[in-house]
C-alpha cells in the first residue's frame, strides 16, 4: 500500500510542474504532436475534456519550491512550505491540500491528516478531472489501509461514478471491505465484477476468487464454494493448494469419489506437503473402498516422519490394515498405538484380530493388558479371553473367564451357553473342572 502512495505522490508532483510548464508550454509542439493521445480520465457519456486549471503566480512559486524540496528528498521541508501556505483561491487551496495530502499518505502517522486533506482537496470539485479522480481513488485505498472500510467503499464508490470507469483492482479492494465489514453477501457483486474485467484483460487474479470463495464458505454455502475453488484449480492449474482446498471442499460436500479423484492428481503432481493432505488421501482410499492405497500412503509418511508417529496415525493404519484383511499387520499397528497413552480399547482391538489371524496365545497377552489397564466392559474382555483360552486347550482358564462373563448383563445368556460346553469339552479330555 505504500508503494501505491509513493505513485501517487509522484503523480502529485508531477501535476505541480505544471505550474512551470505553462510559462513555456509552446515549447517542443512537435514532441507533442508525435505523442499518443492520453488516456482520459473521466469516460461517462458524453465527456468532454475542460480547460487545464493552474494554480497561481504566487501560490506556483511556493509549490515549486515544495516540489525542488520533495525532489532532493526533503520531505519534511517540502510538507511545512506547503502547509504555510495561505491562499483564498478556491481551485490554488485545493491543489495544495491535494499535494501535501499526498506527501503526508506517504509518511508514517500521519495518514489522519492526509485523510482531512485530501477530503478537502476534492470537496469543492474543482480540481482538474484527473487529480480529482486520483484523489478519490487515493483516498479509497488510504481509509483501507487505515481499517476504515465503509469509507474506503464509498470513495470507491465516488471514484466509479465520477469517471464511469471500472477496475478490477478497485472492485477486489471493495470486496475486500466487505469482507472486513462482515458483509459477506456484499463480496459476490464486486468480487464477480473484477474477475470479468481481469478475464477480459487476459490477466486472471486469485484474489476476487479467494474473496468469494471466503464469502460462500463463511456463509456455509458449500456447493457455491465447491463451484468457486473449482474456477480456481482451472485458472490457476499450477498453485498446489487450490488442489488440496478443492479435494477438502469436496470432502465437505461428501463427494468423496471427487475429492479423491482431486488428491490423487495432486498427489502424482507433487502437490501435497502436509501431513494433513496425505493423511486426507489415506482416508479417501479407505472410503472409496481402496484400504491397500491408504496403507501404503500411511506406512510410508509415517515411515519418514511426516506425518507424526502418535497413538491417533497408528490406529488409522491399523484400520486400514484392518480393512484390507491384514489381520496381523492391523494387530501390530494397535499394539504400538496402545503403548502411547496405555489404551486399554487399543489393546482389546489388538486382541481380536489376534485371534481373527488365530494367534491365540498373542490375544491372551493383548486382553489381560487391556484387563490391566481397567476397561468399561470387562465383561467384554473376559469373555474374549475365554474364548482364546478355550481354543488353546486352556478349559480351566477358560471355565475361569466364563464364570466372570456371566457377572455381566449383555453377555450372560452367552456365557451360560459355553460352560457346559467348556466342561463337557475339559471332561472328554479328562480334565477335571
């Protein structure tokens, strides 16, 4: 913004040397046939360009001075020469609040007093039709730089009616108070204005679609922001994040084919950084009923650290192992995210896929330690190691965990049903109960 004061204050002094240019401006008539013609700065219907106004004889030579002082960078100098002046000249009053309002935009604290100034500059309408438009322009971008956007809005707004031009910059800087102002609504209308007249100069901007993307998004319209970051990921194919926000806006919109769809050409570009980006490809997989892809994507970003190893990455990996019927390789995952927070349910789950892959001995190691950390339901545990001690042969240990089943409501239908068959299994091997 501070760039676009120090034009601003340029084109201040420029227009200042016309105070010098007049005495001589017969001078080089041939240079100025040659040029072209200049943009005018005003295009309503109808617009003629009005006679060039000059400030006067004795309010020029002290402008003049302003402007050498400007020149060699004395800045301070040139500010105070201009505020010293006193004129009751309607149109030298204006020029000179024009100018060292400008000077003063470009200072640090000191944008209250630009604000007044340049106010003032354009309050009688009679400066010359390019200075007033730049004034109402600048003071547009000064009150958004100084967080004053319903101001900024309506100098913008002055701006667009007095010349009968439209910008997409200043469309995109309107849009952007609105959003500042909460006006979320209000961000559509301008934000679509400037993506048109950027599209019609063959120079898109990310910047109005962001707007709008925020604007529907805030307002919890996720179709409309699906269909804006999907404009994004078209005309801006090389930015990895619109991939990555696309495939997450689909997510929320449960289109999961699509978002997985999204990812995975992100992901065979380069685009995904984050742990959060391959972690949401892992769980597309396993939505999309690829749980393989999500293994191989998880093992290998847990693998090198991106994505952390803690007790919550483990147990997605389990579950895809899990779904893809790797019953011992889901099993060891549980294992190693139970032992982070000593997760009693972790080490359950770890125990029945030990005993889906039969290893019997494993589940009874895995159960107990659930035991021994404390569980809701014991009954639950206790009757699954009845049950891996049954098939081990175990029938007095297993009768054992069978009796404590049956202290439990949910399962002691079950429970009375296996101990006579524990005792009639134990009894044909003459083992004793």
């Amino acid at each position: 913004m501070k760039n676009l004061f120090k034009v601003a204050v340029v084109a201040a002094t420029l227009s200042s040397s016309l105070v010098l240019a007049n005495v001589a401006h017969a001078q080089d008539s041939d240079a100025k046939k040659a040029a072209p013609a200049p943009v005018l700065p005003v295009e309503c219907p109808g617009y003629k360009r009005g006679t060039t106004q000059i400030v006067g004889e004795r309010t020029g030579k002290k402008v003049q001075r302003a402007f050498e002082a400007y020149n060699e960078d004395r800045i301070a100098e040139a500010i105070q020469i201009l505020i010293d002046i006193e004129t009751s000249d309607t149109f030298d009053k204006a020029y000179v609040d024009r100018f060292v309002g400008n000077l003063l935009a470009a200072e640090k604290d000191r944008a209250d007093e630009a604000l007044v100034r340049l106010t003032a500059s354009v309050s009688t309408k009679v400066l010359n039709d390019r200075e007033h438009a730049d004034t109402l322009r600048l003071l547009g971008d000064l009150n958004l730089q100084e967080k004053e956007y319903a101001n900024a809005i309506k100098w913008y707004n002055k701006w667009i009616d007095f010349t009968c031009k439209e910008d997409p910059a200043i469309y995109t800087r309107m849009a952007q108070g609105f959003y500042e102002l909460k006006q979320l609504d209000k961000i559509i209308v301008p934000a679509d204005k400037a993506i048109a007249l950027y599209t019609k100069e063959g120079k898109p901007n990310k910047n109005p679609y962001v707007l709008k993307l925020t604007s529907y998004y805030e307002r919890k319209d996720y179709p409309s922001t699906v269909k804006v970051a999907e404009e994004l990921v078209r005309q801006f194919t090389d930015t990895p994040r619109w991939w990555t926000q696309l495939g997450f806006f689909y997510m929320l919109v449960e289109d999961y084919k699509k978002a997985l769809s999204t990812f995975e050409m992100a992901y065979g570009q380069g685009y995904l950084t984050k742990a959060s980006e391959f972690k949401a490809l892992a769980q597309l997989y396993s939505t999309n009923d690829i749980p393989f892809k999500a293994t191989k994507i998880l093992e290998k970003y847990i693998g090198n650290g991106l994505i952390e190893k803690n007790e919550s990455n483990y147990s997605l990996l389990a579950n895809a192992h899990h779904a893809s019927k790797n019953h011992k390789e889901a099993a060891l995952n549980y294992e190693i995210a139970a032992k982070f927070e000593n997760n009693a349910d972790l080490y359950r789950k770890q125990g029945l896929l030990l005993m889906s892959a039969e290893d019997y001995k494993g589940a009874v190691v895995a159960f107990e330690k659930a035991l021994e950390l404390g569980v809701e339901e014991p009954g639950r545990i206790h009757f699954s190691l009845m049950e891996a001690n049954f098939y081990q042969n175990k029938f007095r240990t297993a009768y054992k965990y069978v009796l404590e089943a049956k202290k439990s409501k949910q399962l002691r239908r079950n429970a009375e049903a296996w101990a006579p068959y524990i005792k009639e299994k134990a009894k044909n091997r003459g083992i004793t109960i």
